[in-house]
C-alpha cells in the first residue's frame, strides 16, 4: 500500500521543488509566500516557520538556553501553556508579548521550568 502523504520531487530551472501533499498543507495551514522549515536527525521534521524577524534580543536570549540555532527556532515556533497555547513567535510583535517571552526565558536561565 502506497503511503498518501508521498511527494516526488522535481526539478525546475535548476532548483529541487517538493510538491507537498493536501494533508500536509491542511494540517500546516501553509500558503504561498508562508516559511517552511526542516530539522534533521533520526526523522526528517517538518514544521511551518512564521514569517516573523525575531528580535535580536530575543534570539540571542534564547539561544544562550538551547544551544543551537536549530533549537532556537523549534522553541520559538512550539506552543507552550506558559503562553495560553500559543508559541513564542506568535507573540513577540508586541511589547507585552516580548515582555512574557523575557519572563519565561528569565525563569529557565534561573532553573524555574514549573
């Protein structure tokens, strides 16, 4: 049985284009012009990236947490129930948002993960 979330990959002057399946694009919510991103290890992860610059501040603080460039993004775009649902990236185009994104990032650094 044929698995009905595979795509073929074609090439289009000179570039590798993926054609993702409807399921794929329904359960992303993703339109022309949205980012997606991939992360490699074990399983090849996909998720949809939010077309939102990241403030150096907070890139930066967050980083210092998680490491790699990699982590920072999947933290940014996780929903977290410190955020009433909502990932970090949702919230940072405000300053209230960024305001409870420092709070969260200050309670890690200090070891509070409750």
């Amino acid at each position: 049985m044929k698995n009905k979330l595979t795509s073929q990959v074609k090439e289009i002057e000179g570039k590798l284009l993926l054609e993702l399946p409807s399921q794929v694009i329904e359960k992303l919510s993703v339109s022309q012009g949205d980012n997606v991103e991939f992360g490699i290890g074990k399983q090849v992860n996909l998720w949809k990236s939010h077309n939102t610059d990241v403030p150096d501040d907070i890139y930066e603080r967050v980083l210092d947490i998680v490491k790699t460039d990699e982590l920072a993004s999947k933290w940014l775009s996780t929903k977290r129930a410190f955020f009433l649902g909502k990932a970090a990236i949702e919230l940072i185009s405000t300053d209230e948002g960024k305001d409870k994104v420092f709070e969260l990032l200050d309670r890690l650094a200090m070891g509070d993960i409750s």
